[in-house]
C-alpha cells in the first residue's frame, strides 16, 4: 500500500457532514422571539440588591437574545461571551466567571441599587442600556469554524441602529485573542474597512509571522486582519509591548514598515506612563472617526491578573489601566470592545476577574461619560477630587 500523502497530495483530514454533531453547535433555537414582545428581558425578581443575589448574568443586567430585542430596548451596548478555544488555548471559563459575582464583586450593589464610580459620579447602568446577550457558539475542536460565527453575532449586535443615531456597541468577553479577526472583521463589515482604528493592549505584539500554516491563532490575528485587508497598519496602536515572547527586532522593524505604532513596556521604563499614555491617547484621536479597543487581559501585570494563559511580568499596573480604560471610553467614538485571554481557572483567588470587570466598568462608565457630554480630556467629577482646598 502506498500512502497517498507521499505521492504529493495535500495531507488533509476531512470531515463529516454526516455526523449528527456536525452543526448541532450552532442551531439556534426558533421560538427564542416566541410569546413575547421584543425589548431586554429583565430576568431578576427585585428592583435591585447584593451581589450574592439573582440570576447571574454581567453585572446582573437584562438579557437580549434578538437584534430586534436590542432595536427595541435602544441597548447601547451589548455584552457578549466567546470562549474560543483552539491550539494551546483550551476552555478559560472567562465569560462565565464574568458573570459570577462570587467575591469579585463582593459589594457592587445593581439594578436600582447601583452606586456612582467615584472619579465621574456616573452609575453607568442609569446612564447606559446594556444587556447581557448571551454567548457566540463554539465549536470545541475547531478555531476555523467557530471564527465565522462569531463575526456573525458581533456583526447582528453592531448593525443595530438606534433613534439616536448611533448604532449598538458590542463589547465581547473572551475567549482566545484569535477573537481580534472576527470582532474586527465583523466590525467592518458594518462600518466599512478601514474606517476603524484600533488601540491594543497586550504584553504581545500579536503579528507572528508564523502559526504552523493557519491564518487565525492567539498569536497573530494583527498579521490576519492586515493580511486580508480590513485595515492599514497606521490605524494600529499597540500599548504594552514586553518579554521575550512578545516580539522580536526584526518583526518590531517590520510593523514599523506597516505603519503601526507600538508602545513598549521599554519605552515606559525610559518615559513614563503618563507621557506614553498620553501619546497613545492623541494617536488614537488621529488615526479613525471610530475606535475598537482590542483588550489582551495580559497586559496587565500578573501580580494583579495571574489568571490568563500567557502571563509575564513587568506589565500595567491596573491603577494604571482603569484611567486609560475611561479616557479610551470617554473621549472616542468607541465602536467595540474585546476583553480577552481571561483564564481564571489559572488563578486560585478572584484577582484576576475581580480587575478584568473593573476595566469592563471602566469602559462603561467612560461610555457613561461620553452619553452626558463629559469628553473633557482627563475628566474627573470636581467634588470628587477637591474637597475645597
Ligand atoms: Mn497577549
């Protein structure tokens, strides 16, 4: 017998359509509209309370499962989860535990209930309407196939148009950083390519020039989108930069060429947050009308986020972070929001989703900001920081 493979056919294992599990995935249930109006679903029995009561959703917020439920509620921003897995990122539990308000939010008080943050004077979820809309699908042994349709789901939250004028921002909880090609891509099928830039905070560059042959892996999905053409480099801003497993040299030299500016934790070390915080701030004004913030939880340095699947230290402190978060939040056009490589089984206390919902609320209340015409740079409610003097 001769194996067909050496006589110079592609070594490729198909599937099985004909497997009942094929698509059981992804069917959608019919009757998901059925019996009732559309708008959010309330699924709490109380106006308000603890955290340690209710039915668990992000924050404790009403669910949406249509785009007619979000056109109908007028949602501005819809929280989705998306644990993709796929090579060496296996299940993270990252949405879920987002959802689950053991310990990481110990005092936070929702629905009417809610407390203001104490730097806008804002409680985002009076401002705001967000909804928890539940997951994108996944299929479990395939990055490939799951990757369509969670640009489909991005894409249904992102198309919705609201009487204000402005359309419903999906914020997408992961979830391999692999996320970045369907949440942007997805995002441009709505708004158009090359109509958003991008700020992206990781400890890694995420533009490896190899992944074993695939296009989409955690490590190069800003190669995949620039590959493909949904952007130009110079919408690309990259903030946090470190390690040895970030980067190289030559491939720093070669997304220069591109056009993408990146910010170090080198750089930091020679200037300063604030002074590169700022830089980042002011490139992202210059680069697009709309703004996508691509999240890598691993910024962040571990001491405050051990739970993610590529830890390393010497990254942002999180007093750093959140600031950065609701100035990104409060002075742009925020188009989408991914929150990813969250791994909390890897922490065995609640640090890391306890700051992973901090940067979320961070976004939202910078959102919150944004809403009441609080887009003064650097903006912080005066009674909070001055008591007179
Ligand atoms: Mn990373």
């Amino acid at each position: 017998m001769v194996d067909p493979i050496d006589k110079g056919e592609q070594p490729i294992v198909h599937l099985n359509p004909d497997d009942p599990g094929y698509d059981a995935w992804r069917v959608v249930r019919e009757d998901l509209a059925e019996g009732r109006e559309p708008g959010p679903i309330n699924v709490q029995r109380y106006k308000g309370g603890f955290p340690w009561i209710g039915i668990p959703t992000f924050f404790h917020l009403p669910v949406a499962l249509t785009p007619e439920d979000l056109k109908a509620g007028e949602v501005d921003v819809a929280i989705m989860g998306a644990e993709l897995v796929g090579g060496m990122r296996a299940r993270t539990w990252g949405p879920m535990e987002m959802r689950n308000p053991h310990r990481s939010e110990i005092y936070h008080l929702w629905g009417e209930w809610a407390m203001p943050e104490l730097d806008s004077g804002l409680a985002w979820e009076r401002e705001l309407r967000v909804v928890d809309y539940g997951d994108a699908p996944m299929e479990p042994l395939s990055l490939e196939r799951t990757i369509p349709e969670v640009r489909k789901l991005v894409r249904q939250i992102a198309g919705v148009k609201l009487k204000n004028g402005k359309q419903t921002v999906p914020i997408i909880v992961g979830g391999a950083h692999a996320l970045m090609y369907p949440d942007y891509a997805a995002l441009a099928d709505v708004y158009g390519k090359d109509k958003i830039g991008v700020i992206h905070f990781d400890a890694h560059q995420d533009y490896a020039p190899t992944g074993f042959g695939h296009i989409h892996t955690h490590g190069n999905p800003v190669r995949a989108l620039l590959l493909e053409g949904f952007l130009e480099g110079d919408k690309f801003v990259q903030v946090g930069l470190r390690g040895p497993t970030s980067t190289d040299v030559p491939t720093l030299k070669e997304a220069r060429a591109a056009g993408i500016r990146y910010h170090t934790m080198a750089e930091v070390e020679k200037r300063g947050w604030e002074a590169v915080m700022e830089d980042a701030l002011k490139e992202v004004r210059e680069q697009a009308d709309y703004l996508f913030i691509s999240f890598d939880v691993d910024v962040i340095d571990p001491t405050f986020m051990p739970g993610t699947a590529t830890p390393e230290p010497g990254g942002l402190y999180i007093r750093e972070v959140l600031p950065m978060m609701r100035r990104l939040c409060a002075e742009n056009d925020i188009v989408g929001v991914e929150i990813v490589e969250l791994k909390p089984d890897a922490d065995v206390g609640y640090t890391s989703v306890q700051n992973a919902k901090a940067v979320l609320r961070q976004c939202l209340n910078g959102m919150a900001m944004r809403k009441k015409g609080l887009t003064e740079p650097g903006y912080l409610h005066p009674v909070m920081v001055d008591d007179g003097h």
